[in-house]
C-alpha cells in the first residue's frame, strides 16, 4: 500500500515516489536539477513569521504545530494539495521533501499527520 513519506532533500538514498517540495524556501544548495521535483509546493508551507518564530526550536514545537494546523486550516490551497497527494498514493508513494536539519520537529511531520487525517 502506498504511502506518504517524509525525506530529507540533503539525504543521498532518497527512496521512489512522487516528489513533492513541502518548504517555503528553497533548500540552500540543492539545484533544481538535483532535486528532480514533480512539485514545489511552497504555499503550503508554514507562513514566514510562523517559520522564523519557530527557528527550530525544539521546545517550540508543540505551540509551532498548533500555529501551523491552524494555519493549514486556512489555507485555500489545501484542498487542492490534498486531491493531489490522494490521486499521487493510487500510483505509489508520496514524498514529502523538506530540508530542516531536524528529522522529529519541523513542519513536514506536521503537514503529514494533518494530511493522512483528512484522507482518513
């Protein structure tokens, strides 16, 4: 069965499946070529007040991850980016591509969680 993945774009093994860009900026240092997208999805990631308030503190991270379901909430282009992902796991899997040195707090974990909750 498919399923979303979470993928650091700075990892060498990058496993397959539809690439989807979850970060608002661009990652440093990565080309457009060696990221080898299907989407940059930019809108949907956390807003920059949102993003430079967290600066990836990890004690942060729980108010950060209210802030930004909220945020998804409200964002008129979730639904679209939902329709996307479910369509994208009928063929395979879905990764979520983020560059945020932290593997267990940054936004892609919660983009993720929200995302499987609305396609539930």
């Amino acid at each position: 069965m498919s399923e979303i993945k979470l993928v650091r774009i700075y990892d060498h093994e990058q496993p397959a499946g539809y690439r989807i860009l979850v970060d608002r900026m661009w990652p440093r240092g990565i080309s457009k070529v060696k990221a080898a997208l299907d989407e940059w999805d930019k809108q949907i990631g956390p807003t920059n007040d949102l993003r430079k308030w967290f600066n990836h503190e990890d004690e942060k991270f729980p108010e950060f991850e209210q802030k930004y379901i909220a945020e998804l909430d409200a964002n008129d282009f979730m639904p679209e980016f939902s329709k996307t992902v479910q369509e994208k796991l009928k063929i395979g899997d879905v990764l979520f591509l983020y560059g945020a040195k932290n593997r267990e707090h940054n936004q892609a974990i919660v983009l993720k969680t929200y995302v499987e909750k609305k396609l539930k």
